[in-house]
C-alpha cells in the first residue's frame, strides 16, 4: 500500500471540519483494522469495540495530526496502543509477539480469529465471499485478469497495462467495469 | 472518451487518481452518502478477493463509528497547521538557501575587495579582449602556456585573468542573487526586498 493521496486528502477535508470525510476513512480500512486488532484481542464482539474506540481515537488525534508519517501507519499504531490499553486495562498479557507497525498491513489480514464470529455475521461475510467469488468467475477475461492483477497481485496500473499489453486508460476502465459488475451482485446484500 | 466520476473513483480507491482529481473525489464522497457507500463497497470488493474480510463484521460499522462521534465537535485544524511531508522542511531548506547565499555574498565581497585593481599600479585590459580571456581559462594548462609566451605578455595574461575572474564572480554574484529575490519572493522570506543585479559599467 503506497500513500496515499486519496487519504491525504480525506484526512485534510476531516481537519477543516468535514466530519463525513471520516466515515470514507473507515470504510477503507475498517476490515484491516479489526482483523489487526484481532490478533490482540480475542473476543470478536471486543476487536470490534476497540476497533471502534481506536477509530474514535484517531478522529480526536487527526486534530494534531500532522502527516508526519502516512495515515494508515498512523491509523494502525493507535489500533495497537488501544488493543494493548484493553488488554492491560483487563490485565490480560499483551501477545508474546511484537507486531511492527510496518508489518501491520500484512499482518491485518491474517486474523486467526474469523472463526469466533456469530453464525448469523459468518453466514453474510460467507455470502458476501461468494458472491464476489461468482461476479468475478462470470467476468469477461479482460476484466478478470485486470481486476486480479490489481486486487491481488497488487499491481499498479502501469504494471497491469504492461502485462496486458494495453494503455493504462484501458486498464483503469476494465477494473472499474469489473467492480461495478461485481458490485451489482453485492449490493443488495450490503445495503 | 468520457471518463465517469464512479470510473476515477475506482481509481482513487487504488490510489490511481492524480492529487486534482482525488481532491475533487474527497470532496464527493464527502458530499454523498450514496457515493460513499460505493467506495466501501469497492473495498469490500477487494478485502473479499484477498479473503480479508473480518467475519463478525457488521455491515453498518461505519454507521455506529460516525454515530459515536455525533457529539464530537467537527475538527478546525488551520491550514498552516498542515503540511505534507515535502512542506514540514521547507523553511529549513528557505533558511538554508539564505544562509548559503548569505556566506556565498560575504565570501564573494572579501574575494572583491582583496582582488580589486591596484590603484598604484593599475592593469589596463580593454572589455574587447575579455571573451578571449574567457576561453583561455578553459583552456588546458600547456595551451595556457603556450598561448601565455605566443602572447609575450606575461604580465598581461594574469592581469586579464584577473578580470575574467572578476566577472565570472560578478555574474555568480548576480546568479545568487537573484536566486535568492526568487526564492524570497516564493516563500514569503523578505517578500518585498528588492533585489538589484549589476554589470560592467553600471
């Protein structure tokens, strides 16, 4: 994940008094976040509070923020200070393991704790998995590969437009006629 | 071709839209919930191909956040307050250029001031012969030499030297100068000092 200029700008909409810009902030990385904060805290019903205070947290914090290093470092250190605040606070031992801040972006999606969700939050993540799963199998290869590259290969879109052979203006059009396939079959189970 | 508002959304959420057009994308989904919750559903997308999603999360997280910070005053950070990462050293690097222009003048004055004409014993070199001056400098040492003892003017080559030298000085001096008006001027450092080059005669 490079930085960022679509963080710096919401980040900077928020500090001049643009609450909503926080909401599009936390949907992108809300998911890292819990599954970060997961790994220090075992109970799911909890990752998600202290996810929640975290994010509080850094709504505060922004006030001072001064993009010394980039949000989402910023973002997932004060996770890791909540999560550990929590764990202290209930005086549970803090993980053997030390996660680097640097590391946590990988680490976030490594949750060991997907399995404790509730049946009825299992079965929507589960649905929501598969119904990607199945937009994406019915995509044009164009499509597919674009938005595979992207998504998991983590390929930019030079790189996408290299390997494909195409101008990058092709490349941005094929992922997003890919997402908004995809998410015409997600759509009714988020809203 | 028409390139859609949701097309270069889906290039912000890859980090793929240049900083105008992010700036308007932020302000956008600042503005609409609607758009918003597109964004959030692009990012599942991805977090669901890399098998990231939490399970257990809600889908109306978001929500519950911004509704516990419906108390929270909206933030006023002044703009000044908030720099990238480029603009936190930019007045160290304004004060470092002055600095250097500042020693760069004291350094080229004394080299004036110790290398001015003899007034006892003045060396008369006409403006003409200067730009020939100029390219015997370039030149390497045995041409020098040579062109030194062609000339038979031992005392004159020096003495011309001495003023080729000058006025490269003269113009570095001028250079720095007005580098320094420039850079002045940009960054709010003395704005209004003005700044005067000179030349030969002048």
């Amino acid at each position: 994940m490079g930085n960022k200029i679509s963080d710096e700008e919401l980040v900077r909409r928020v500090q001049s008094g643009d609450k909503a810009a926080f909401d599009a902030l936390v949907r992108k990385y809300q998911h890292k976040i819990v599954n970060l904060v997961s790994r220090y805290v075992r109970e799911p019903s909890m990752s998600l509070d202290v996810t929640q205070e975290a994010f509080i947290k850094a709504y505060r914090g922004l006030a001072n923020f001064r993009g010394e290093s980039a949000f989402y470092t910023w973002l997932y250190r004060i996770a890791i200070n909540t999560a550990k605040n929590y764990l202290v606070s209930n005086s549970r031992r803090t993980p053997d393991y030390e996660i680097d801040v640097q590391d946590a972006e990988q680490l976030a999606g490594e949750s060991a704790l997907k399995e404790y969700a509730t049946p009825e939050r299992e079965l929507l993540t589960e649905e929501i998995q598969n119904t990607v799963a199945g937009a994406i199998a019915d995509l044009p290869e164009d499509l597919r590969v674009a938005i595979t590259l992207r998504e998991l290969e983590g390929m930019s879109y030079e790189e996408i437009a290299q390997t494909m052979g195409c101008p990058i203006g092709t490349v941005r059009s094929r992922i997003f006629r890919a997402r908004e396939a995809i998410d015409r079959t997600l759509r009714p189970l988020l809203d | 071709m028409n390139v859609s508002k949701e097309e270069f959304l889906s290039a912000m959420v890859d980090d793929e839209a240049d900083a105008f057009t992010a700036r308007r994308l932020a302000a956008e989904l600042a503005g609409s919930a609607e758009e918003r919750a597109r964004w959030g559903r692009y990012h599942v997308i991805g977090e669901a191909m890399r098998g990231d999603l939490f399970k257990g999360m809600p889908v109306d997280f978001s929500d519950r956040v911004m509704a516990a910070l419906d108390d929270e005053e909206p933030l006023q950070v002044p703009i000044s307050a908030v720099r990238s990462k480029g603009m936190r050293y930019r007045p160290a690097i304004g004060i470092g250029v002055a600095a250097s222009v500042a020693v760069a003048v004291l350094v080229g004055v004394q080299t004036m001031v110790t290398q001015a004409p003899d007034p006892v014993n003045p060396v008369v070199a006409t403006v003409g012969s200067a730009p020939e001056v100029l390219a015997v400098d370039r030149l390497p040492p045995q041409t020098l030499a040579q062109v030194a003892v062609g000339a038979s003017a031992t005392e004159a080559v020096p003495s011309d030297r001495r003023l080729a030298e000058q006025r490269q000085m003269d113009a570095r001096l001028n250079s720095y100068i007005v580098n320094h008006a420039e850079h002045a001027s940009q960054h709010g450092l003395i704005p209004y000092v003005r700044a005067v080059g000179y030349e030969d005669g002048q």
